[in-house]
C-alpha cells in the first residue's frame, strides 16, 4: 500500500509540472531570442504555401519575398 500512496504522489507532482509547462508553451519569449513574426514573413509564408513549396526552395523564396518587401 505505502508503494502505491508514494506512486500516486509521484505521478500528480509529474502531472501538475507537465501542466504548468504546457500553459507557458506557445508564448514568445523575448529573453530566449524568439522574436514576433514580421508582416513580411507572414505573407512570404502565405505565398509560399499557395505555391505549395517546401525545403530548400520555400527557404530561397522566403528570403527573396522578404528582401524584396523590405525594399
């Protein structure tokens, strides 16, 4: 019995921690060098989805869209 209280107690102190993280997960963190999207990235992002582009050639087109924006 006293394994399973000790179990038990384990698991919702796992729980409450895996909770608590996933609440700040998503947010941006300015001290972690993540900063926001810029318009630009946003729609170079749309027009490559429209074009349906991944890997290696939606990376060139990003950065082409975004130096041509920032023009």
């Amino acid at each position: 019995m006293p394994k399973f209280v000790l179990l038990a107690g384990v698991m919702a102190l796992t729980l409450c921690g895996a909770v608590a993280f996933a609440q700040g997960a998503g947010k941006a963190n300015p001290a972690a060098g993540v900063a926001p999207r810029t318009a630009a990235s946003i729609e170079c992002s749309r027009q490559a989805d429209a074009k349906g582009l991944h890997g290696k050639a939606r990376h060139s087109f990003r950065s082409k869209c975004k130096r041509e924006m920032a023009k």
